[in-house]
C-alpha cells in the first residue's frame, strides 16, 4: 500500500508538497497530554474479558508464551510498531492531506469511516471509537499537515494495549 502512494505523489504531488505528512512536528506536549488522557481508557479496556480475547496480540496473534523470550516479545511489538505507521501514511497522510485540495476538511469523515471499518472484528467499543479517533487524528493532521503526532498517540494508545493486557492476564 505505501509503494502505490509514494509513486503516486512522486507523479503528483512532490513539487507541491512534502511526501503526505512528512512535515515536522514541534506539538509533542500537546500529543502525550492527549495519550495521558486515553490512559485510564486503556487500562479499563484491558480488564474486559472482549479486549483481553484479542489482546496483546504478541500472544493472541503470534502465539508467544510467558515462557519466550522477551526478544520474541519485543520483535513481535516492534513488527506490530511498524504496522501503525502505514496506516498513518495511508489514512492520515494520503486520504487526508492528498485529498484536501479537492474536499477541504470533507476529506476527513470518508476517511474516519473507512478508517473505523479496518477495526470490525474487534471489540466493539474499539470499533466505534475508531471513528471519533480517526475524526481527531484526521482533524490534528489536516491542521498540522503531519502524520507524526497521530502516529505517536495511535501507536502509544496500542502500545499501552498490549502492555495494559499482558499486566491484566499475567499479574
């Protein structure tokens, strides 16, 4: 997916504007304070028996035991990492700042809407709040013209997930 949308802005978009969302960010205390606020969210999700079926994924999706290694764990989290960044680069970075020239602001909900249909099959307070979630990452992206500060605080929102889950199930 992320090959299609580079060569597309190279033939494009490159002498318009940076590669979707590449622009630098310098909001980072504003995005933990958005994080910090999701934490209490997260670990209260984390004690429900619909969130711990599907996380932490490094055990319910690679089938890793307390008894790996914390290599395994950490590998599988990085993979799981890097996953996010793509969906930041398409949904906030090309649904977004790629279509704002021809839909302004309206390019935003179409992209909220698509980008909550990747979390059917999740739980279902996920999966609905995927949507007001991807209406704010695309609203901070569409004023920021980033994709950094939504990355940091949907990355950190499944980092403490999984950090969240693994605590509840284990301790």
């Amino acid at each position: 997916m992320v090959v299609p949308v580079m060569l597309l802005w190279w033939v494009k978009d490159r002498r318009q504007m940076k590669l979707y969302g590449f622009q630098s960010q310098d909001n980072w205390r504003l995005y933990a304070l958005l994080l910090a606020c999701m934490l209490p969210l997260v670990i209260a999700a984390a004690q429900l028996p619909d969130f711990l079926a599907v996380y932490p994924k490094a055990i319910k999706d690679a089938g890793l035991t307390r008894s790996d290694s914390i290599t395994n764990f950490l590998l599988f989290e990085l993979t799981y990492a890097l996953d996010f960044f793509s969906i930041e680069f398409f949904f906030r970075g090309f649904l977004i700042l790629a279509f704002v020239k021809y839909a302004g602001m309206g390019a935003i909900v179409p992209a909220a809407c698509f980008y909550c249909c990747i979390h059917f099959g999740k739980p279902m307070p996920e999966a609905i709040s995927s949507f007001f979630g991807g209406l704010l990452l695309g609203i901070i992206s569409y004023h920021t013209k980033s994709i950094w500060g939504g990355l940091f605080i949907h990355l950190g929102i499944a980092l403490l997930m999984e950090v969240a889950a693994f605590m509840t199930r284990h301790f």
